[in-house]
C-alpha cells in the first residue's frame, strides 16, 4: 500500500471506476444502436420518465425524455461504476466480478424504474425482451470492470475473513 491513507485510495478507486462507468455506459449505448438497427426494436424512455418522476414530474407513457435518458443512462453507468472501482482497488476482480455487477445494474435500474411505476417486473417482460436487458447491463458491466481493472491495481485487497471464524 501507498502512503495514501485507505479512505483517499478508496475515494480515487471510486472516482476512476465513475470514469470507467462513464465509458461503458457509451459502450453499452453504441451496442443498443446496433442491436436496434439489426431487430427494430424501439427506444425505451422507460429510464427518463423514471429520472423524471424522482425529480417529481409525472410524465406519461407516451413521453420521450430523449435528453432525460441520456442523463438516467450516464448518471447509472457512473455511480456503479464508482462501486466497481472500488471493488478493483479492494481485490473483486475480473469475470465473477463483472457478472455480480451486471446483477447490481440490472436490480438497481428495475429497482427505480418499479419503484417509480414507471417499468414492469422483469418476470413480466417477453423473454426477448429480458435477455437483450441483461446482455446490453453485462456489455456495460464488462466495459466498465475490464477498464477498472487496468486502471485501478488491487492495493485494498486484504486476505482477513477467508473462514468464518
């Protein structure tokens, strides 16, 4: 470890892996586009009107808060990012680690989107339509964890608690 105090490395982990974030939520963005033009699906708003019923609006099912979106898609890919970050710096590493953070992404988006009333459970969804969720949440969760894990050595990781006693 560094002469950095555990809160200030736990602090840059964070802010690198929000960066990362950042950069798979573009990444998994860029896989929607192409996923639409190859099946024809349409956009969702459902992430703007959940954003947007937060901020107390109470928009309808026929809105598209293009805009609203964006900053729903980004502001997610950041503030989990921030937590992959912090998992890289502490040693949750590599491929088990970036599929428990596709879990984390897709619970916390169908927590606020359910939450608001905006979406519906998953277990309602066609299955079409939950696999290319969860394939586009794993794009961004790989992006995301293959760059904070390059950028961010694991300095936190500690070997206490391996048994549990």
């Amino acid at each position: 470890m560094t002469a950095a105090s555990r809160p200030d490395l736990l602090l840059r982990a964070a802010g690198i892996g929000a960066a990362a974030g950042v950069i798979g939520a573009a990444g998994m963005v860029v896989g929607e586009k192409a996923e639409q033009a190859l099946t024809r699906r349409p956009n969702s708003y459902v992430p703007g009107r959940a954003l947007l019923t937060l901020l107390g609006q109470h928009p309808g099912d026929d809105e598209r808060p293009r805009g609203w979106n964006s900053v729903m898609h980004y502001g997610t890919g950041a503030a989990l990012g921030s937590l992959r970050g912090v998992w890289a710096v502490t040693g949750i590493r590599g491929g088990s680690a970036n599929a428990w953070h596709t879990v984390v992404r897709l619970a916390f988006d169908q927590t606020v989107e359910n939450a608001t009333g905006v979406g519906a459970p998953p277990a309602s969804w066609p299955v079409q339509e939950l696999t290319v969720d969860v394939l586009h949440k794993a794009v961004y969760s790989v992006l995301t964890g293959a760059l904070a894990d390059r950028l961010l050595a694991p300095v936190l990781a500690s070997g206490r608690g391996r048994t549990s006693h």
